[in-house]
C-alpha cells in the first residue's frame, strides 16, 4: 500500500475514533455511513504550485489539536500535505480578506481522495475576525471544532460559542453562519444525505430572520 493511501486510510480511522470517542447522539448517523474497510483511496494528485493563504494557520492550529486528540493531530499532520486545498466564494461575493483567511478539504467523499458515496467530510480553516456569512447546502452537516472557539449562529438564533470537542449540526437547508475572534478556527465536517456534490450558497443578509 502506498504511504499516501495509507496515511488517507489512518486520517479516517483517527478522524472516526475521535467522533466515536465524543458520543454525541447527533453523530451515530454519519458514523453509520463511515466508509467501510478496505474503501478505495484515489491515486496522488499534482500539489498546488501556490498554497492558499489561510494555511498559515495550519500548523498553530494542528500544535493545538494534539492536546486534544494526539492520535488525531499526527494522522492529520501526516496527510494533509497530500490535501487539495480549496476556497468555495469569489472575492466579489465575500471580499479579498474572508478569502485570505478561509480554506478547506475534503479527505472523504463522492469525489474526495477516499471514495465515499453516502458521506462526506474534511476540514475548514478559518483565520481569527473572520465572519462566514450566512449559507446553506441541501447536506446534512455536522461540525466538531478541533482547534478554536468560534461562534456559530442557526437561521434567527443567538450566536453560541462552541469549544473544540462539540458537536454542531445543521439540518439540509438550514441557514448558518460562524465568526471566529481571537483564535484561527480548524474544525472537521461532515455532510450526509442527498447533495453532496451540491456547493453551499452564500444567503442574503437577514434571510435568517424571518
Ligand atoms: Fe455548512
């Protein structure tokens, strides 16, 4: 087996045991759609020449992530270099500096680098006094914080501080919306459902009120 599927391979096992280990009732349903062993990991892709500019915060956020989950943190440190990197937003809908400061991957997924049809999953980097606005998807996702407490509001409810080792759902359509202060924010997510190839979309300012 190759050192990169095996590392993809690790980063599952080490991502499943830590949501296993938070026994969160709002997570058995994506556990149970886990891939199962031995799944498919896609052969190396080509790097991007440029990193995006949010990684900077990958290596203070993943030091961070090792008091939390040890095991997690160096499965993590281990495949990301192999990660694709991405941002969803143009800047003429979310401006040049949410951009410099907002990244994520998907390691588990219908076209991700392990192959899953049912499930989806990865990381979001956001860097510190970053507002990502209101949104919504047709998946059904689940956000666990690794490293940062950032605040994260539901359609018209008030902002909730949510610390690393919680579990954030959102239903299919549901509007959302997080804002880090201080602290860069690393959080893994999980989609499930139907739309997995569907992007989020950016939602009106106020479209949560109603
Ligand atoms: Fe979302």
């Amino acid at each position: 087996m190759a050192a990169r599927t095996r590392d993809l391979l690790e980063l599952l096992r080490a991502v499943r045991a830590h949501l296993a280990g938070l026994h969160a009732p709002e997570l058995a349903r994506f556990l149970d759609e886990w891939p199962r062993w031995p799944c498919a990991a896609a052969p190396p892709r080509r790097r991007s020449d440029r990193p995006l500019p949010a990684l900077r915060f990958l290596p203070g956020t993943l030091a961070r992530t090792r008091a939390l989950d040890r095991r997690l943190a160096a499965a993590l440190a281990r495949a990301v270099p192999d990660l694709v990197w991405r941002r969803t937003y143009s800047r003429a809908q979310v401006g040049a500096r949410f951009l410099e400061n907002y990244a994520w991957t998907e390691f588990v997924g219908p076209a991700g680098p392990v192959r899953c049809q049912r499930l989806s999953g990865g990381l979001l980097l956001l860097g510190p006094e970053v507002h990502y606005p209101g949104h919504r998807h047709p998946a059904e996702e689940i956000y666990v914080p690794l490293a940062g407490t950032a605040e994260w509001q539901r359609g018209c409810e008030p902002w909730t501080a949510r610390p690393p080792g919680t579990a954030v759902r959102h239903e299919s359509g549901a509007i959302h919306a997080m804002r880090t202060a201080s602290e860069p924010l690393l959080a893994l997510y999980l989609w499930r459902g139907h739309g997995l190839d569907c992007s989020a979309r950016l939602v009106p300012a106020g479209a949560g009120s109603r």
